[in-house]
C-alpha cells in the first residue's frame, strides 16, 4: 500500500510539473527540420516581463482572429478584408496605393516632434501556399503593432511615430527564392519611398513563437539594435534579445536601409515553420508576445 501511495504522490508531482510548463511557455518545441540549436533555443524560456503596459492577451486574440480567416496572400478578398480591418484599429488610419492593386494600411501618433518620424512595421500579407495561414509569419507581428499604436501616449514621444502594415511582403506564388528582394516586399519599397527622411525604422515579423530569441540580423543598424537591447534589459526580458548576430535577411526594413535610414528587424528566423502549414496558433506564445511589446513599450518614447 505504501508503494502504491508513493507511486500515486509522484503521478501527481509529475502531472503538475508538466501544466506548469505548459503554462510558462517552458515546453520545448521539437521539430525534425529544427537544428540542434534551434530545439535547446526553443526550449529556453521566454521571462515574464517586470513591466506591464502592454496588452499581451489582445495581441494574442488579434493573431488568433487574423489565422482564423485563413490564408490571406496579398490582393485577395481575405487580405483586402482584414486590411479594412486594420484601418479602423489603427489611430487615423489610412491607405496607401501599392502598384498591383495592393494597399498599405498606416497610422500615426503624434510626438513632441511632427517633423521627427520614426516608422514602426510589419507585414500583414502570407505566402500564397494552400493551407497556410501565417500566424508567426505576419499574423504576429501585426498584432503587436496594431496593439502598440493603441497603447502608446503621445504625451511620452519625443518623435511622430507612423505604424505601417505592410502588403505583398511576401513574392508572388511560383516566384524563385532568388527573385524575392525584386519582386516581394512591394509595400515597403514605397513606404521607403515616402518616409525616406525617417529617423529610424523598426521592423517586427517572426515575434510569437515559443522560445523566442532576436538576435540582430547582420544588415541591421547597430546602433539602434543596442538601444533595442537595453530597452529589453529595462523590461526584464534581455534574454530574449541576446548577444551576436544572425545572417544578412532581406525583409521589409531593406528598402529603407537602402535609402540611409537607420533599420532593424525583429526576426526570430531560426524557425522550423517558415513557409509551412504548421504555422498555426500552435505555434504562437502570448508571453513572447509580451516580452516583445513590453520592449517596444521602453524604446518607442527615446526615439
């Protein structure tokens, strides 16, 4: 009977071990396509962060609202939908023309400064591959950004912050892999156009997976990045952003890099569901969600 009582108690500690992991987000994600190093990235944590003014579980509600219309590739009646959509969710929000019939969906909130703009993006278009429904791969990102333009005081800016959701991120169906910085990120190149005399750029795309961690990607501004850096240290999430670098990525912060301003892009590209239907709300974290709007949340005011 004892035996039997000992074997119950560990079942029970055991049990409870495994919905506390669950719940902190500590359950490592295993994949057979991720390295070795991407399975013991994934299965670090992702801290709870000492600061608390972003709305994580309205960003975590926006993605899940964004995958449940499905795939929603640029100049589709999925993607024009979900544009209206933003255009209301984001303070005075407007469109702007992309050639192809696409549009760009912008909001701004006012600094101190009118003439001081900082361009904070993402992208709100998937891959045209059946099936997939981008929930890491846009869905994401752009719940963060939407969130942060509602939450963010004028009051605090220095400089005018222009939130951009970016369309036809992502090449046309059957283009080469080669063809991507010619023939995708199409909203950008105008955006870039336009705002070419920003200050800086900051950009979010893969931000909601488990195990999330940034590192600078090797064409990004350094400057800025270290700026990014200690905003994360003040919100108790610098483990998320750790040291080094990751390989040059051509994403939607090229076209103004191209153009001088200073960009980064928050990119977690070591990511086993890149372009595959296993991109779904399985995937998505609401605590890397946090710890990345909490982030934004210390930077955007000393821009």
């Amino acid at each position: 009977m004892r035996l039997l009582a000992a074997v119950l108690v560990l079942q029970i500690l055991l049990a409870g071990t495994l919905i506390a992991l669950v719940a902190t987000d500590n359950v490592p994600f295993v994949n057979g396509s991720a390295s070795s190093g991407a399975a013991a990235e994934a299965a670090a944590t992702v801290p709870r962060s000492t600061t608390d003014r972003f709305n994580s579980r309205g960003a975590y509600e926006s993605v899940r609202r964004q995958v449940a219309i499905g795939p929603r590739p640029a100049g589709s009646a999925a993607s024009r939908g979900l544009a209206e959509r933003l255009r209301r969710s984001l303070p005075g929000g407007r469109f702007q023309s992309v050639p192809g019939g696409l549009r760009n969906v912008i909001g701004v909130v006012p600094g101190r400064d009118r003439r001081r703009v900082v361009v904070i993006g993402t992208h709100y278009d998937t891959k045209d591959i059946p099936g997939f429904v981008g929930a890491n791969d846009g869905a994401a990102s752009t719940a963060v950004v939407t969130q942060l333009a509602r939450t963010v005081k004028p009051r605090r800016l220095r400089s005018t912050l222009v939130f951009i959701a970016f369309d036809g991120e992502e090449s046309p169906a059957g283009t080469p892999d080669a063809e991507f910085e010619a023939r995708g990120l199409r909203g950008s190149k105008v955006a870039a156009a336009t705002y070419r005399d920003a200050r800086a750029m900051v950009l979010l795309d893969f931000v909601g997976q488990r195990g999330l961690r940034l590192r600078r990607d090797a064409s990004a501004d350094p400057e800025l990045w270290s700026k990014l850096r200690a905003a994360a240290r003040r919100a108790g999430v610098a483990r998320v952003f750790p040291a080094g670098t990751q390989g040059v990525i051509q994403d939607d912060h090229t076209p103004f890099l191209a153009r001088g301003v200073p960009a980064i892009d928050l990119i977690d590209f070591d990511y086993a569901c890149f372009h595959r239907t296993c991109d779904d709300m399985s995937q998505i974290s609401e605590r890397s969600l946090d710890a990345v709007g909490e982030t934004m949340m210390e930077l955007l005011p000393r821009l």
